[in-house]
C-alpha cells in the first residue's frame, strides 16, 4: 500500500487540478510532490490521449510500480512489457517528477533508436508537463532581484529555470566512433535508454559510458541526489547486430522479484550485489499480470496482422533468432 501513501492528511479529498485552490493548499500540495513522488504520480499527473485535451490519469500496474520503485530507489532498471500498455509514458511520468521536484542541478539523457525518437519522448515529457497544474509546470524562474529567468526550451534539449535540472537528446550512432563519442558524452545522472534492443551499436555506447555514469553516480549519492539508468523495450531481433548486443545486457542483469518491497535497503543491496551482474534489475511481466484480458490480446493480434513473428516478440515476450529461422521452417 506504500504508493498509497500521503502525508499531509489536510489534502485528502483535494483535487491539485482545481482552479479554486488557496496559496496554502498550493504550498502543500507542491511540498507534498516534492517527498512524495507517488503522490505526484497519483493526483497530478495527467497523460495526453487522442480526443481528450485534458488528458487521462497515470495507470498504475504491476510493472510500472517495479520500475518507479526501482527509480525512487536509485536502483537501474530494465522493463520489458508488451507493446502499447505505456511503458514509455509511465517511465516519461517519474522522469518528469524527477525534473520538476525531484532533484536539482542534474542532466537528463534520452537516448532511443534513432534522434528523432529521442527528440519525440522529450515531447512526451513536455506534453505531460503541459497537463500537470500551472503551478507545478516550473515554466519560470525569478532571481533574488526577482528578474525573471526562463528555462531553455527547444526542440533537443529543456532546462528547469527553477532548479538547474536539463534535458539532452542523443542521436543515433553511425559506426563504432560516433558510438564511442556518444557512450564518452553520456555522464548524465539520469540516463533513459528506450527501445533499447534495437539501438545501433548500443554495446559499445553503454561501455565507453560506464565510467562516465559511475563518477556521476557516485557523485550524485554523495549529495543524496538521484542517479539512475532506466531502460525499456520489447525484445529485439536476435537476427540483428543490437538484438545480440542487447541480450548481453541482459543475460547479466537480475530478475526482478517484489519480494524487494518488503526488504530493507541493507537486504535491497546485498540482493543486486549478489544477483546483477551490470546492477541492473530486470523487470519483465506478461500481460495477463498487467491487467489484460483475452480480448485484449485477440485484438493486438488482429492489429499485428496475426503476424506470429511480432506476436511472439511483442506480446509473448520471446527472443529468438526470429526471421531466417522462420521463414527457412516455412519454406
């Protein structure tokens, strides 16, 4: 019940998207974001959908909730979920809290397949953040003169003008050097690799950033700041150079279990130490423990042209080596 929490008992039954709220509910209410991110997640947050300008509240489900524990607790995680059941937004959510209250004077990485998609999750932050109450938005700042300050905003890269937080997209790798440059500029506290499966040359990204992120880290826990890598995809192709690359990765991550929830952090450390390779825990649950029933999967199905390659990968979970096989048994 821990991501039922409150507490400020006095904004029980408040709503923080009220346009009548007084500057006392206000303070508390942002107080009560700031060392309560579940809080945020359950009452504030909004995510945009086709046909609803107001947007949608955040939904809760078993994998999300692993992977914000993860990240509340500064432990890496890596969740893997069946397509179209917001994995993306849910992690784009507590990535926002993180840059609007969470921390102060840290840099974002969003890293996925290509720049543009990079470029497209810095939207989706931006579009959450449009939809979160005008005074937790932190579009503007003012300096002990009160001159104002406004954030940098653009459509690469996003400063928080109140507390120094930013934002920076990362292109795609066109061979081993560019990856090599990309994983050497990645010392961000906070680094979000999406779709991680089928980044190019992403093993070579991920080492050249490893020490880079460790001297981050390290610096950020110091100031009890936090530091976190956050990764989410469907399950590559092991037919392509980043599917076999990505399997690495996970082949030395370790299984996420919630038995966790009820560890204390002593038990948390001694359990990644012992089980995590890279220290990176992976989350993986079918859709059926996401609240999916068979007429939810009839229709993804139909969706997917009852392709059973993309069936396996994206709704059952499965790596394989996926076309030549395939098609090799078909012939």
């Amino acid at each position: 019940m821990f991501f039922l929490k409150l507490y400020d008992p006095s904004l029980r039954g408040i709503d923080p998207h009220s346009p009548t709220l007084s500057d006392d509910q206000i303070i508390r209410i942002i107080n009560e974001c700031i060392i309560n991110p579940w809080y945020f997640l359950r009452e504030c947050v909004r995510v945009p959908v086709q046909g609803n300008t107001n947007g949608v509240p955040y939904l809760l489900n078993r994998a999300n909730l692993a992977a914000t524990w993860c990240f509340i607790n500064g432990i890496d995680n890596y969740q893997v979920i069946p397509r179209q059941i917001g994995k993306t937004e849910s992690t784009i959510a507590i990535l926002d809290w993180a840059f609007l209250l969470g921390t102060t004077n840290s840099e974002f990485m969003f890293l996925n397949l290509n720049e543009d998609r990079s470029i497209a999750n810095l939207t989706k932050l931006k579009d959450q953040r449009d939809l979160l109450p005008p005074y937790l938005q932190f579009k503007i700042a003012f300096d002990d003169n009160m001159k104002e300050i406004k954030g940098r905003d653009n459509v690469k890269t996003l400063k928080n003008a109140s507390n120094g937080n930013s934002i920076v997209t990362k292109p795609s790798a066109r061979g081993i050097e560019s990856a090599e440059r990309i994983g050497r500029g990645s010392s961000q506290v906070i680094q979000y690799y999406d779709e991680f499966e089928f980044i190019a040359y992403i093993k070579t990204i991920m080492e050249a950033a490893g020490p880079a992120f460790n001297t981050a880290s390290e610096n950020a826990k110091r100031n009890n700041a936090i530091s976190c890598r956050c990764f989410t995809s469907t399950p590559g192709d092991l037919d392509s150079q980043a599917g076999q690359d990505a399997l690495e990765v996970v082949g030395k991550t370790g299984k996420w279990t919630e038995k966790l929830y009820d560890m204390n952090p002593d038990e948390v450390t001694d359990y990644i130490e012992m089980n995590c390779e890279n220290h990176i825990v992976y989350i993986e649950y079918q859709y059926q423990q996401l609240g999916k029933d068979e007429a939810w999967f009839t229709k993804v199905c139909s969706l997917l042209n009852n392709n059973k390659l993309k069936i396996q990968r994206e709704i059952f979970l499965r790596r394989k080596i996926m076309l030549r096989r395939y098609y090799s048994d078909i012939v």
